[in-house]
C-alpha cells in the first residue's frame, strides 16, 4: 500500500473548455471538471480517445486559455501568473514540438539554460540523458532527420532537463518500444522518489497506471467518471473475475442471452468480436457459454479467465458512453 499524500500541489475548480468547430458548432471537450493533484503523487487520467485529455493537460500547462474554471499551481492563480507555473513544470506533449532546427543536443541544452540551467550543467546533463536514451550518436543531428521512436525518445529527455516540480506526461510511451517504455519509467520513478516530483500521466497503455499510480480518473466526455485508487476502482466493477470471449463473429442476441444466464453479473463488449463477461461462479458459467455457443453454431476463437485489470474497469466504465454515441 502507497503512502497517503496529503499536500496540495495543484487545484483544478470547473475547468471548462469549449471548442469552435469549423461548422461554427461549439464543442464541449472539458465539461467543468475539479479535483486536486497531491505533491508527490503519479495520477494517471484515462480516457478513450477525444475524451479532453490532452485539452486539460494543455490547459494545465498554460499553453491553452480555459473557457471557464480556475487552475491554482502553489497557491496562485495560472491565469494570473502563468510564467510561473510554466517555469516549474515540464511537459511531453502528444504531438512533436521539438524545435527542428536545432540538433538533438541543442534542443536539450536550450531546454536546460531557459529553465535557468548554468550552459556548462545543461550540457552535462544533455549528455546523460541523450546516453540514457540511446541517442549519443544522434546528438548533432537535426531532428528532422529523427524517426518517430526517436523524436518521442528526445522530447522526453527534454521535458526532464530541469527537474520538474509536475511533469506532464501525454501519451509518454506511444511509440516507444518496450526497452524505451522501461527506461522512460526509470526516470519517472527515479524524479518522483528523488526529488518528489508530482507525475500528471495520460496513457492507453492501461498496465503503466496500474504499476505505477497512486491514484487514477477515468474521464470520458468532458467529465471525471470515476477517480481513485486502482484498488478503490476495482470495486466499481460487477466482479473481480472476468471471462473473456473472442467468436468469429458477435451478436446482440447472444450479448443478451449470456447477460440472463443466473451468474452473470454484466457483460460489456469490446469489439465486433470480443466480449467480457462478469461472473461469480465462473466454472458454471464457463460450461453455460460453451453449450451456448455451440447451441447458437457459433465459431469460439478463444476464452481466457482472469482477474480483473485496469483495461477491463476502464472499458466497463467507459462503453456505455461510447455505445450511445
Ligand atoms: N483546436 C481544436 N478545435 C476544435 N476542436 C478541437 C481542437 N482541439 C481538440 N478538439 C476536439 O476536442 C476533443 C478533445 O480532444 P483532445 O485532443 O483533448 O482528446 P484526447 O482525450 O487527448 O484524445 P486522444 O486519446 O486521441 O489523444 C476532440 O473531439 C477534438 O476533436
Ligand atoms: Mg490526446
């Protein structure tokens, strides 16, 4: 069990923002939400796609101007001083914003010295951690010339040049490979337990919030669905044991007919070819779906047992909404 955190970093009251489409619609992508980030703490907001996340993360940071809603950074207003807060936070951003006419390195050390680094630290510093990332042998290279892995690779070693009092991770880990994903979280881990850093996480990659998070919101439509512990959420759903069905081919007949059966407590669907069942009992229930499925002439492509994890409480919470789009 994670050690409490009880100080205050970060106060987010109603924050609201409304986009303009080009149809000259109004789009509601944050729809006032509040809650409270801890000094200390690794928070992880979790939302499908155009959920508002990087929105909120944007608005956060101070590089969007929220249509209504306060955000209180330390104790003071970022409306009203925002140089202050950018000042202390550091960001990796969904989309690249590197700056292409720079070299790796230079983007590093420029990085460093506007966040008030001596020239000589940034560049020591720029060099670790282009090491770290594997990109030495890139440092002089404009990154123009970076593929993807790499640009992601880099923009995190520069969100982390200065230490951060947040560090703003959206979508950190999309497109890095699994030896990156590892030591991208050695940094992080090593930030927080060091230097205590606050650690502000969007991710689709459900096990990183569930290995590393004090805390988790699941967002969806502009509002906070759920937040809590991964533990306190794994109460929000039906069951703790889940069965998951892939067929060759889904149908609503057959969603209702296992939704009936005696021990079923839910069942949510996934895709056009997989659906997870809540259960209590789940040998009966297992022989049930079987004798179902070969009833209905039905092709089982695989059945598997589990715990539930974060991917299913995630979805369970989130379907409904996209369902009913
Ligand atoms: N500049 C903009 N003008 C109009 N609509 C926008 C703008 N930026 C974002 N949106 C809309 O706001 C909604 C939220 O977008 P946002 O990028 O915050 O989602 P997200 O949760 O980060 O999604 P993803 O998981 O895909 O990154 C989307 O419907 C998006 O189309
Ligand atoms: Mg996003």
């Amino acid at each position: 069990m994670k050690e409490k955190k009880t100080e205050v970093i970060l106060e987010v009251k109603n924050l609201k923002k409304v986009y303009m489409k080009n149809d000259g619609e109004p789009h509601v992508a944050v729809n006032g939400i509040s809650f409270e980030l801890m000094k200390g703490e690794i928070f992880s907001f979790l939302g499908p796609n155009g959920a508002g996340k990087s929105t909120t993360i944007n608005m956060l940071t101070a590089q969007l101007t929220p249509t209504d809603g306060e955000i209180v950074f330390q104790g003071q207003s970022l409306k009203d001083n925002p140089i202050f807060a950018k000042s202390k936070v550091g960001v990796v951003a969904q989309h690249n914003n590197l700056d292409r006419g720079l070299t790796a390195r230079e983007n590093l050390i420029y990085h460093g010295q506007y966040f008030g680094m001596s020239e000589g630290d940034a560049a020591k510093k720029a060099d670790e951690l282009l090491a770290s990332f594997g990109l030495t042998d890139w440092g002089n290279d404009y990154v123009k010339s970076f593929s993807g892995g790499m640009a992601q690779r880099l923009k995190i070693a520069r969100a982390i040049m200065h230490q951060p009092e947040i560090l703003f991770l959206d979508e950190p880990t999309t497109g890095l490979d699994p030896a990156y994903r590892e030591i991208l979280w050695q940094h992080v881990l090593k930030l927080n337990k060091e230097y205590n850093t606050t650690v502000f996480l969007t991710t689709h990659y459900m096990e990183e919030p569930e290995r590393f998070s004090d805390r988790v919101a699941i967002y969806n439509k502009g509002a906070i669905k759920t937040l809590g512990t991964v533990e306190e959420l794994r109460k929000k759903v039906p069951s703790q044991t889940i069965i998951t069905i892939v067929l060759d081919a889904l149908n609503e007949d057959v969603v209702k007919e296992v939704k009936s059966q005696a021990d079923v407590k839910d069942v949510s669907v996934k895709d056009e070819k997989t659906f997870v069942v809540y259960v209590d009992n789940s040998q009966k229930v297992i022989n049930e779906l079987l004798a179902l499925i070969d009833k209905k002439g039905l092709t089982l492509e695989s059945i598997n047992l589990s715990a539930t994890t974060l991917d299913d409480i995630f979805i369970h919470l989130t379907t409904n909404d996209i369902k009913n789009d």
